[in-house]
C-alpha cells in the first residue's frame, strides 16, 4: 500500500490528508446510510473471511471483496437497510444493479486517470483497494459487453491485466478492510452526478487499455494478443 500511496502523487491524484481521515473515523453504518440514502444505491453485509492469506475461492479475476461475499446477505435499499446489522460484517456494494467496476492495477490506472482528467473527460467514483488496484465505476452491463468493447478498440481482453465485475460480483465498500492489507479507501468520491449516472465504459477503456499494455510491456510482460499499439505519447 506504501507504493500506492506514493503513486498518488502523480498529477493531482490524492487522498484526504491522514490528520482528517482519522478526524472522520469513518464507520460501517454511517458509510451504509450514504451509500443507500444519498447515493441511492443497494448494499449488502458480507461474511467474516475464512481465508488468512486474504485470497478468494469464487474464482472470480481479481476478487475485489475477497473472502468477503461468500453468504452476503441480500442488496438492501435505505427503506430495507437495518444500520446496526451493518456493523457486524464487511460492508460490500453489488455490482450490476447500478454500475458496473473495471478493475485496473493500480500504477497504470493513475497514468490514466491523469490522462483522461487532462482531457476533461467525466469519471464516475473510483476505488483504491489495498491489493493494489483501482476499481472504476462505469455503466452497468459493462462486464457482458467488455470483450467486445475492447475487440473493437483492437485489443484482446485476453492480454490485458483489467477485469470487470457485473451482474453477481460485490465490490468491499469503505471503509472496509481487506484483513491486514487495510481498507478500501476512495481516489475519486462518489457525487449526486456521477453515483447517479455514472460514465459510459468506451470513454475510459482506449486509455485505460493502452495503459496496461505499456505497464505490462514495460514489466516485462509483452502484450502479443494486442492487435495494434497506439504510440508512446499517447499518455503524455
């Protein structure tokens, strides 16, 4: 998380200063209340992990509530949340009801970020997860169109280190922990406009897309299924 934490210093990518984050001392419930009855979205209790190594049994590409969602209780709205229930298990937000997540390694995901917030582009919410990833909100029904999506922009899904959870998938919400990683923390608040309608995913995926490939090129990880390359500048 220390290198995470360093990387978010590039362009204007920032946390809240550490003195008002423990000011906050953000918690489950009143997290909950936000995320239902400000945002209008659905969330749920997840289960305590059974795992120490803090790793996933669903199989799913880059879990981003590990161990967390087996047996999570069903998506509440504000009228069907019970707050105190809330503080007895991780607190987890379901994908495919009102947005979709792309989830990106972390150091490419903020070259892109700066880039497209150079070109003004909106960004919906975005996640920091202590696993190294960033997690951004995008329109639902994004992961059953993601292959395609990227087919056509002329990249392979198959190659590139970026996943998509949909319709099924649960993404831990903060201030969740991810056992002694440390908690899932937010790079880009929710707000009225972007929990709402959050952006479409071809907005973001030509730069998020190229920007793995050059992370994984650039780490020694040659992207063949690639079918072109933009140039070197492209993020510059």
């Amino acid at each position: 998380m220390d290198n995470l934490l360093g990387d978010l210093r590039l362009g204007t990518l920032r946390f809240a200063p550490l003195a008002a984050r423990r000011r906050t001392k953000p918690s489950a419930p009143r997290a909950a209340a936000e995320y239902t009855g400000r945002w209008g979205w659905s969330v749920a209790v997840g289960t305590a992990p059974t795992r120490a190594d803090g790793r996933c049994d669903c199989g799913t590409a880059h879990c981003a509530a590990p161990g967390l969602h087996a047996g999570a209780g069903p998506a509440l709205t504000a009228r069907e949340l019970d707050l105190p229930r809330t503080a007895d298990g991780p607190l987890l937000l379901p994908t495919g009801l009102h947005f979709d997540v792309l989830d990106v390694p972390a150091q490419p995901g903020l070259q892109a970020l700066v880039r497209l917030e150079r070109m003004g582009t909106q960004l919906g919410p975005v996640l920091a997860s202590p696993t190294g990833r960033l997690l951004l909100f995008v329109a639902p029904g994004t992961a059953q169109r993601l292959p395609d999506l990227l087919y056509r922009m002329g990249w392979d899904d198959a190659s590139l280190d970026l996943a998509c959870h949909g319709t099924g998938g649960y993404v831990a919400a903060p201030p969740t922990p991810l056992g002694a990683l440390g908690p899932m923390r937010w790079l880009r608040r929710p707000t009225r406009e972007n929990a709402a309608c959050p952006p479409e995913a071809r907005l973001l995926l030509g730069t998020l897309a190229y920007a793995c490939h050059r992370h994984l090129r650039d780490t020694g990880n040659h992207n063949r299924g690639a079918r072109n390359s933009a140039p070197d500048h492209a993020l510059t």
